[in-house]
C-alpha cells in the first residue's frame, strides 16, 4: 500500500499510498524552513510573531506549489498531501486556500495518518472529477439513445397504431353501412318469393 521515491514529472516523490487502480496518492512531509519555524517559536511580542507567522506562510505556500509538481492524472490521484509541523499547521490562514486551488491538501503531522487513509478510502471509493465527469458524460448519452427510441421506435409505434385503428375503424364503418344498406334494400319477410326446391 506505501511506496516511496517514485518518480512523477521529473521529480521525485518521497511517500505515496498505491491505490487500487494502480495511481499513487502523494505524500510530501519534508520541511526546509526551519529558520522560519525558530523564530516563530521564538518569537515574544505580536508585531514579531506576526512577522514570523506571514513567512511561515509564505514557506508553505512555496512548499504546496513544489507538491503540485506531484500531480499528473495519469499515474496520481487528484490531489497531494504536504505535512507541516503542527507548529507551522497552526498559524496557517490564507495557505490552505492557495494549497487547495493547486490540488494540494496541507496536514499537520500529528493528523496525517488518519486525513492520508480517509483521502485513500474517499479517492478509492469515488474516484477523482474526471471519473465523475466520465460517468456524467456517460449517462447523458444513455439518457439521448433513450429519448431517440422514445421518438423514433414509441411515437412511430404509437402513430402507427392511431393509423391502423382510425382505419379499422373505417373499414368497420363500410362494413357496416354495407349491413345497413342491405337490410334497407331487402324485402320484408312476409312478400319474399318462395324458394325452388332443387330435389
């Protein structure tokens, strides 16, 4: 289920879980930024902490656009995983935004484990936009042929047989002004001339 150091892009993954129909889900977890992280830790009044808290940002917004790198829908799931420190996780504000328009889902390291599985069960179970769009696609095209046999096979059917039971009808109506006619042309019982006994 884990793989590590695949190559997607040109670059190399660190982590990914293999899902069943054979993409990768990428999992980055590395953080560069340490200088960032000490002083922000570090930091003690909130000018200074607030200062720390913007280049954090800016470190994990640099961070996620090297992870979107990870994607391509033919060998990975829609989106990535970057870890941070839940130090870093914490402050973030405007990061999560701007990772997510880039396909990528920023996690503290304490919560990885449990969001990366429930990402697996959700892309394995759903897929990603494009099998949904597929599947979409493919039921507007079963919803067409369907709506072609209404019209073409049901409404012919249907107005065939209007066309064949308005002309019984009116085969059913000579027939019977052909009885009614008859029975006017006929002589009463009583004057009917006797019929030959052939012997």
């Amino acid at each position: 289920m884990l793989t590590s150091d695949f190559r997607v892009n040109g670059k190399i993954v660190e982590f990914g879980l293999v899902l069943p129909d054979g993409r990768r889900l990428p999992i980055d977890s590395k953080w560069t930024a340490l200088a960032e992280l000490e002083a922000l830790e570090a930091a003690t009044d909130t000018l200074e902490r607030d200062q720390c808290v913007r280049a954090v940002e800016k470190a994990v917004v640099a961070r996620t656009k090297e992870v979107a790198q990870y994607l391509d829908p033919a060998l990975t799931a829609p989106v990535a995983v970057a870890a941070v420190p839940d130090a870093v996780y914490t402050v973030l504000k405007r990061a999560h935004a701007d990772a997510y328009r880039l396909g990528v889902i920023v996690v503290p390291y304490s919560d990885a484990l449990p969001i990366v599985l429930f990402l697996f069960e959700l892309v394995r179970r759903y897929g990603d936009a494009a099998d949904v769009q597929a599947g979409l696609a493919e039921v507007a095209g079963v919803l067409d042929a369907m709506e072609a046999i209404v019209e073409n096979r049901f409404a012919k059917a249907a107005t065939m047989l209007t066309n064949g039971a308005d002309e019984f009808r009116s085969q059913l109506g000579k027939a019977r002004g052909s009885i009614a006619r008859a029975h006017a042309s006929a002589p009463p019982d009583d004057d009917a001339a006797p019929l030959a006994v052939v012997g």
